[in-house]
C-alpha cells in the first residue's frame, strides 16, 4: 500500500480539496470574552523572561536607530512590535494557546536539530535562541518569518488562521524555521548563492545543461533597460536568487521527510509561470527572478533531493512523482513574465528540471566553511528509520491515540508533524479527528 491518496491524482478532486482547505476560521464573541477574562488575571511570562528582555533592549536599540538613520522604515520596526506583542499575548488568553504550543515545539525541534552542529562562534543568535510562533494574517500559504534583515534576538513566525485547522500544513513551518537558520549562522547565504552560482555556471559549460540566452527590452513599456544574459549568466542568476527558498525547502525536507514536499504542492501547486521582477539598487535599473522558485521546478527540486537522502525513499518519491505529473500544466517551457501579457523569458522545462536536480546535490552536499566544514546532510538528516515512526505515528493519530509521540525513544515534534499529512492522505474524512488529537498531545 503506498502512502500517498491516488484520490488526489485528479485535478477535480485536488481543486475540491483546496476549497475544503481554505476554509475561513472564526472567532466568535465568546472567545473575545476569554480574552479579556484572561487578561485580567495577568499570566506569568515567567518562560520567557530572558528572551522579553533580549528583544527589549534590541526595540529600544533599534527605533533610535532607525529614528536617526532609516525614518522611513521605522514603521516597519512598529509592524515587528506587533507581531512580536501578538506572539507573546496570544499564549496567555486562551485564544490559541493550544495550536501555538504544538508549533512552539516543532520550530523549537528543527532548530535546536540544525544550529546544534554550527560553531558557536558563526552564530548570529544566541546559541539558546529559538523562535515564536504567532497566529497571523494571510491565506493558505501565507506562512513567513518577519523580518528576516534585522538583528533580531530571535525569530518570530507567523502562522495563518486559516491553517489553524490543517496542521498538516503546518510543514511550512519547517521551511521558515529554514529562513531564520539561514540568517542565523554568518557567511551561509553567501557560500549556498556562491556554491550555486558556480556550480550553474560549470553545468552549462561542460554541456550539462542546454539553457538558451535571454534578451530583455523594456523598451516597449517607456523604460530605457536592455539585458542580454548567457546561457550560463541566466541560469546561475535564477539559482542564486532563488538560494534562500531552495535551502528552506531542504530543511524542511531534511527534518520531516517526504511530507515537506507533499504539505508544499498543496499549498504552491505545480505552475510553470512565474514573475520576473525590476527593482532600484544604487538608484540603477535592475532585474531578477522572484524569490520563490516556479512551482513545477521546486516540485522537481524536492523529489531529486528526497532520492538524494536516501535510495529508501524512492518508492514515496515516486508517489509524489507521480501526482506532480498528473496535476503539473503541460509546458514545453518554463516561462517568466514581466507583466501577465509579456513573456520576458523562456527556458526549457526539461533543462529546468535538469538544473533542479544538479541543484539538490549542492544544496545538500555541498561543503561549507560557515557550517563548521559540513553540509546539510551532515548536520540533519532523514532516514528510512525516520519514515518509520513517522508511519506508526500516522496509524495512532488516525485512531485518536493521545500517546502517539511515545511509539518510538527517537520519535520527536517533526515526526509527530511529518505523520499528520500522512494520517491526512490515509483517510482524509478524520481531518478533525487528527487536528484534534496532534494539537492537543503533542
């Protein structure tokens, strides 16, 4: 039996799914009423005494800062407050105190997992730092960590309402955990964008890869800019744009297994467009693709990276597999668009696929100084063993069992998170049953 729902192989029954899963959350006057009951009683911050302190000092170090040097970003900081005041407040009224215990604990576990291997000396946090969880605004996919620039003691992650209901779609979690360990340890985002960028450029030049050069005209649009790219500019260009989502996906990937790819086609799809963007540095003209890779090759990113894992995930890779073809648009090319009429350039999907392929062996292989002379795998991995626990986690939250995170000594929060989209796939029809049973004992 696999472990994938082939239910969901068909474009009616996924379009079916995504409105099932978009449902709206309400919160109706009597948990308004909690709220301020709860208030009242003043709750102890007492857990996180420390971490209060570290990010007072870092606001009153900061609005004088931007007060002087950056006034018009300062209300940017005041967006930061608020997330961070929600962050803290809404554990403590009742409101969503349960779904954000649960997702403390996961982003705790993949964090600790990951910066555990880093030198301490690389750390840009403190070595005991782990981040927030709030409930926030936005839609199905609109999971971030905010803001990821500032030197923030920590990180704050912003987990939709919408999704309070779907925790299996709370493996986006793991990918913004992904954003703040990326920013967290000093000269990463450097050696991954580097690492990429050569290794793009080699592929092309050694007839790996067979990528078409790119004129861009703006023209036609009033703007004086022209750009022609190489096969191997264009290319090497994209991936070291799209390093910090690539790398977030394969943290996620790394700490919960093929249910990171599975929780991301549900909320990404499978497009083969995607924008091209302009934007002003040093008061120039430039140009780059969204930061976010195009859905049908991310797909394709993440199942060569499960094969790269391990060769025993192959039979859920080919599951996954198999859903991406039978719900990805059929596109020769993979295409960017400047505005929804204007095609600014057009690669191959095939030689993007190829280039998604030779990306998962960097991003997880790759060897790097910042790491403490290590790459991904060797810091965190996923097993067979893993997939293990994960399966009879699943089997326990379908059954409503509250000791589903004792099945195993190893089994920990991102096994526990892993095993709700596979208890999801199984029998979709006990989603409240899992939501239930995950958030309350996890």
């Amino acid at each position: 039996m696999g472990h994938l729902s082939t239910n969901f192989n068909n474009k009616e029954a996924w379009q079916t799914l995504q409105a099932t899963l978009h449902r709206r959350i309400e919160v109706d006057s009597s948990e308004i009423n909690r709220v301020i009951e709860f208030a009242r009683r003043t709750p102890g911050l007492s857990q996180y005494e420390d971490g209060l302190q570290k990010l007072a000092v870092f606001f009153e170090v900061a609005t004088q800062q931007y007060k002087q040097n950056n006034p018009d970003e300062l209300s940017g900081l005041v967006e930061f407050w608020e997330r961070y005041r929600a962050a803290v407040i809404q554990r403590y009224t009742a409101v969503t105190p349960i779904e954000l215990r649960a997702a403390d604990k996961v982003v705790e576990d993949i964090f600790r997992r990951f910066l555990n291997g880093v030198p301490e000396p690389n750390m840009a946090y403190s070595i005991d730092a782990v981040p927030l969880v709030y409930g926030g605004e936005g839609g199905l996919g609109a999971y971030f960590t905010h803001p990821p620039g500032w030197n923030r003691p920590f990180a704050i992650i912003n987990l939709p309402h919408t999704a309070f209901d779907n925790v299996w779609q709370w493996l986006a979690l793991p990918h913004e955990a992904g954003h703040d360990t990326y920013v967290a340890v000093n000269g990463l985002q450097k050696e991954i964008e580097t690492a990429l960028e050569e290794r793009m450029t080699a592929a092309v030049q050694n007839a790996e890869l067979e990528i078409p050069d790119v004129e861009i005209d703006l023209t036609r649009f009033g703007i004086n800019y022209q750009r022609s790219y190489s096969g191997a500019e264009f290319i090497s260009t994209i991936w070291k744009r799209w390093a910090n989502e690539a790398q977030a996906d394969m943290l996620g990937l790394l700490s919960c297994g093929a249910a990171a790819i599975i929780a991301l086609q549900q909320i990404i799809g499978f497009s083969a467009k995607h924008s091209w963007e302009l934007f002003s540095k040093d008061g120039k003209i430039c140009d780059a693709p969204e930061e976010h890779p195009t859905s049908y090759v991310r797909n394709a990113l993440n199942i060569a990276a499960l094969r790269t894992i391990s060769t025993a995930h192959n039979q859920l890779a080919d599951e996954i597999q198999t859903r991406f073809e039978a719900l990805r648009d059929s596109a020769p090319d993979i295409e960017w668009y400047l505005t929804e009429q204007y095609v600014i350039a057009r690669c191959p999907a095939i030689e993007m696929v190829k280039s998604a392929e030779i990306a998962a062996q960097v991003l997880l292989t790759h060897t790097m100084q910042s790491l403490g002379n290590k790459c991904y795998m060797d810091l965190i991995n996923f097993s067979h063993a893993d997939q293990s626990i994960v399966d009879e986690i699943s089997n326990r939250l379908l059954a409503g069992d509250p000791t589903f995170c004792q099945v195993d000594k190893n089994a920990s929060a991102r096994h526990c998170l892993a095993a709700t989209m596979f208890a999801f796939e199984k029998d979709n029809s006990k989603m409240d049953l899992i939501n239930r049973t995950f958030k309350q004992f996890v």
